[in-house]
C-alpha cells in the first residue's frame, strides 16, 4: 500500500469560515504525515494566514501546498476582503458570501482540468455543497468533512423526521431513540434544521442533498466518546468515519500557537502568564471566531469573572473590541486592577496552547464544534453557553453526554450580528460567577468532572495514535479512495497506471500563483 499511497493527491476544499480552514488543515497535515501528497483550496487572504502552518510542514518535508482561487467579493456585492466568514460585519452577508464561495466552482474546475497529477479524490466541508457536481464532473470521489459531531449529525436527523408543529419555543421536547434523554427547544434548533428558517436561497438543502450523495464521510470526533452515535449515523451513510480529534496533530509549541491567525499574545508572555499559576486554577473564556457580543454583555462578563476571584484569561474579538468597550476598560482601570489575575486578549488567541496549558482548569465556551473538542481534547471542563448553530447540541456531549461540564442556563440562541438592542444582557455577572464557582469546586463533583475530563482526553490522545480508532479509520478512507481510483473508469484510473508517483506537483511547491 506504501507505494500507491505516495501516488495519491488530495485536494480539500474547506468553507472560509475559521471552524472549517483550521481542522482541515490539521486533516491536510495528517494526510500529508502519511506520505500523500495534498493541496489545500482557499483564497489570498485565507492563504496568507495559513501559509506559515503550510511553510513549516514543508520544512519537514510533506507534501502539502495551499492554492488560492481569487475571492469574487465585489461580484456578490461584498466589501473587499471579505473572504473569510469572520470578516463579515452584518449576518446578512452570508447568503452573499455563500454566493461568491460557489463562484468559485468555474475557477476551480479549470484548475483541475489542468492539474497534475489528477487529485485521487476530493474532500469538501460540509458547506460547499457544489463540489458534489465538481466530484460528478471529473468522476473523483467526493467526501465531506464535517465540522460536527456525529451526535449533532443524529440530533439533526431525528428533528428531519419530526412535526415541527411539536416544538415549542419554551417547552423541551425529547428527540426519539437516542442513546440519551436529549431534549429541546424550538429556540434551542439550529436555523439549518428550522423549517420556518429562510433556508439561505436554498443553500441548506443543497448541502443536505450533497452530505447524502458523498462517497463518504469523515467526522471530527472519536469513537470512543460518540457512544452510540457514530453506529446511529452509519445507518444513515455507511461511509461515516472518526478521524479526530484532528488538532492533536499539533505537537510542537509553534504549531499549537500558530494556528488560524495572527496571534494578539506574544507566545512568552501568554506562557510565563500562565506558568506562574497553579495546576488547574485558570478559567479561559474565549467564544470563538464569528459571535459578536455586544458591550454591556461584555461588560458583565468581565465583571463576573473579575468577581469570581480566580486566575482568568478573556478574549475580547477584535470586532468586539468597540471604542465603547476600550472607554469602559480605561475608564474602570480593568485590566490594571486586574492585573495580578487576569489576562486580557483582544484579537486572536493561540487556544490549543492555553488549553493544553496545566495551569488551565476550565473553559467558559460558546460550544462551538471546535473549541468543544478543543476542551475534551485537552482535558478541561467547561461551562457552556451556547449561542447559535448546533451549539445547544454541543452543550448536551458536555453537559448531560460526558458530563464534564456546568451550564450557565442560557435557553435561546444569542441573535447573531450585533442586533442586541443597547442595554441588553443575556447572562448577568452573578450567573457567570456562579458557574465559575460551581466548575472549579474542588468537592466530589468537581473532582469527579475533572476526572472524567482526563480520562476523555487519554481517550483522545489513544485514538488518534497508531493502532487507535481515529487513525485507523483515516487508513480506511485512504483504502477506500485506492479502492476508488481502481474502480472509477476514465482518466481518474489511466493516472494509477501511470509508473511516476508526483510528476509536476514534484517538489510540492508551498507557493502556487494565485488562480482566477
Ligand atoms: N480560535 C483560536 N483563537 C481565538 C478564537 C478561536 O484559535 O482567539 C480557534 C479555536 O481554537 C477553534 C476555532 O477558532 O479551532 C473556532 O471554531 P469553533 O467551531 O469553536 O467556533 P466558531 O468560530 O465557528 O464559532
């Protein structure tokens, strides 16, 4: 198998949306340790951000290259640079930004047809539905990654196949035949799965209809920890496959901290910060790459950690970052008050490398997919507040799943894109003080958490070793993409039969000019 898996060329195609690009490359980066070659689709912006990720796996000789595609803002009708969901100022933006994604497909067609060698199969996020016809086009298989669990990925089917006239917007209805007693809301649903959503033009059923055709699927998660759910899925696509946690690949303290953006944290300050605290007394508060808090929210939640008297670090978004909550921050003096403990970031945080931190003893997360098995991964309880998405499912894995975690009692979404009206407060500083208090209790249910976060996090690190379940099933897809390639007729299999392994794309060049 050796040799025809050096002849294998991957081209994955991630959603510009930071909870795809980042575990994608960390998959790009497990494929390419295998000894096959891949190449990464973006665009500029997206790719000036990943190169170095990409330069240092080519210093250690992988085959990996990213190849941006010019992003067609103005055509949709988005401002310039907008190439990246986190750039987007107003929700409204999406359908737009979905639109300039799929006027990409021309693009990228042409690049295949001239590519060589041939790539042996695609792999796509989720949420770029059109390669399912680029995949049809040139007869290579198409796999879907997906950002989501294999539980959110069942949770979802379940609401498919009920009345949507059962949801209530306050009362929780259960989800039948379930491994758990999981229970909802209608407020709690993800827009994707509402049936009173506006579907983005259509774009959701494009992408239900895409997961469906996919010649397999490839999950962020492990077995070990889906519990029934992967076994649940597969009876829905045979094909599914664990191949995670995907960002354990990052081993190194360089690739722990460099990942998805520039860092707002010089990494010595961020570690002598942290290393001058005890085992276990930090709470990290960070929600992830695309929730806009507004100030007063913010506001409380600074207070509330500030009154927890605990070590914490906060992440304030850049685009969160208002000249609002600058004056606040100055005007109250909080960060030199709360300089003996607390560290705040405004910007980009290197997350992996805090979380893995020792001194790290929770997470207070908006259970975004990534940051959630982030946590798991690291072994690191977390106090959820869910915001949008499939978030509210992610918080049932934690809470009522793993039970490794404490809920800060939010029951619906927060509206996305600022429309908060001014004033407006979700969680109040004592309920943030609260749930601290609760998570890092060193009583029974404290340590038992605790203990069962570790326990998960051995589990982690296990299957995605040799011999365990996540790099396992990453062999199986790469057997089963062989398989592919022999049974697929046309150019697809002339490319097998030719003797050389990577012919142009050899030495796998990290810089490829910019294409359409
Ligand atoms: N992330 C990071 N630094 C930050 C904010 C986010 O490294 O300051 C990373 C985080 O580690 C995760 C991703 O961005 O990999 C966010 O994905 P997630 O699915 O958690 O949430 P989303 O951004 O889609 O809401």
């Amino acid at each position: 198998m050796a040799s025809q898996i050096e002849q294998l060329h991957f081209l994955v195609v991630p959603l510009m949306s930071q909870s795809h690009l980042i575990p994608m490359t960390d998959f790009a980066k497990l494929l390419a340790q295998r000894g096959l070659a891949v190449t990464i689709i973006t665009t500029p912006l997206n790719a000036a951000r990943f190169q170095p990720i990409v330069d240092r796996a080519v210093a250690a000789n992988l085959k990996l290259r990213l190849v941006p595609l010019k992003f067609p803002c103005s055509q949709a009708g988005l401002p310039p640079g907008s190439e990246n969901m986190d750039t987007l100022t107003s929700p409204n933006q999406a359908t737009q930004f979905f639109q300039a994604s799929s006027m990409l497909q021309d693009h990228l067609e042409k690049l295949v047809s001239g590519l060589e060698p041939r790539p042996s199969c695609f792999v796509t996020s989720n949420a770029v539905p059109w390669m399912a016809q680029v995949g049809r086009k040139f007869n290579i298989p198409t796999y879907v990654f997906n950002a989501i669990s294999c539980f959110s990925l069942v949770c979802s089917n379940r609401i498919d196949s009920m009345d949507e006239e059962l949801f209530d917007s306050e009362k929780p209805i259960l989800l039948p035949n379930l491994p758990h007693r999981i229970e909802l809301t209608k407020s709690q649903l993800p827009r994707s799965i509402r049936k009173d959503s506006d579907k983005l033009d259509g774009l959701l059923d494009q992408m239900k209809a895409a997961l469906l055709s996919a010649e397999g699927v490839l999950v962020n998660s492990f077995e070990e920890m889906e519990l029934g759910y992967v076994e649940e899925y597969r009876k829905v696509k045979k094909k599914t496959w664990c191949i995670g946690p995907v960002s354990l690949c990052n081993k190194e303290l360089l690739d722990k901290f460099g990942r998805g953006n520039k860092n707002s944290v010089d990494e010595h300050r961020c570690l002598s910060w942290l290393d001058n605290r005890s085992n276990n007394s930090v709470i990290y508060t960070c929600f992830g790459s695309l929730c806009h808090i507004p100030t007063d929210q913010l506001i409380e939640i600074g207070l509330g950690l500030e009154s927890s008297n605990r070590p914490f670090i906060w992440i304030i978004r850049e685009t969160d970052y208002s000249p609002e909550i600058q004056k606040w921050l100055e005007e109250e003096r909080f960060e030199e008050r709360n300089k003996e403990k607390g560290l705040i970031i405004h910007g980009w945080a290197p997350q992996i490398l805090i979380l893995s931190h020792p001194a790290v003893g929770g997470f207070l997360t908006h259970c975004g997919w990534n940051s959630t098995l982030e946590g798991i991964s690291a072994g690191v309880p977390m106090i959820t507040w869910p915001m949008f998405a499939e978030q509210f499912y992610n918080e049932k894995v934690v809470t009522q799943v793993l039970r490794i975690g404490v809920r800060i009692s939010v029951e619906v979404g927060m509206k996305r894109g600022g429309v908060e009206e001014k004033g407006e407060v979700m969680v109040k500083r004592e309920e943030i003080k609260r749930a601290v208090d609760r998570l890092m209790d060193e009583g029974e249910g404290g340590v038992q958490r605790r203990e069962r976060a570790r326990e998960l996090e051995e589990m982690a690190k296990r299957a995605v070793e040799e011999g365990g379940s996540s790099h396992w099933n990453m062999t199986l897809l790469i057997q089963d993409v062989i398989e592919q390639m022999k049974n697929r007729r046309g150019p697809i299999q002339e490319d097998m039969d030719r003797p050389h392994p990577v012919r142009s794309l050899h030495p796998f060049s990290a810089q490829v000019a910019s294409h359409g």
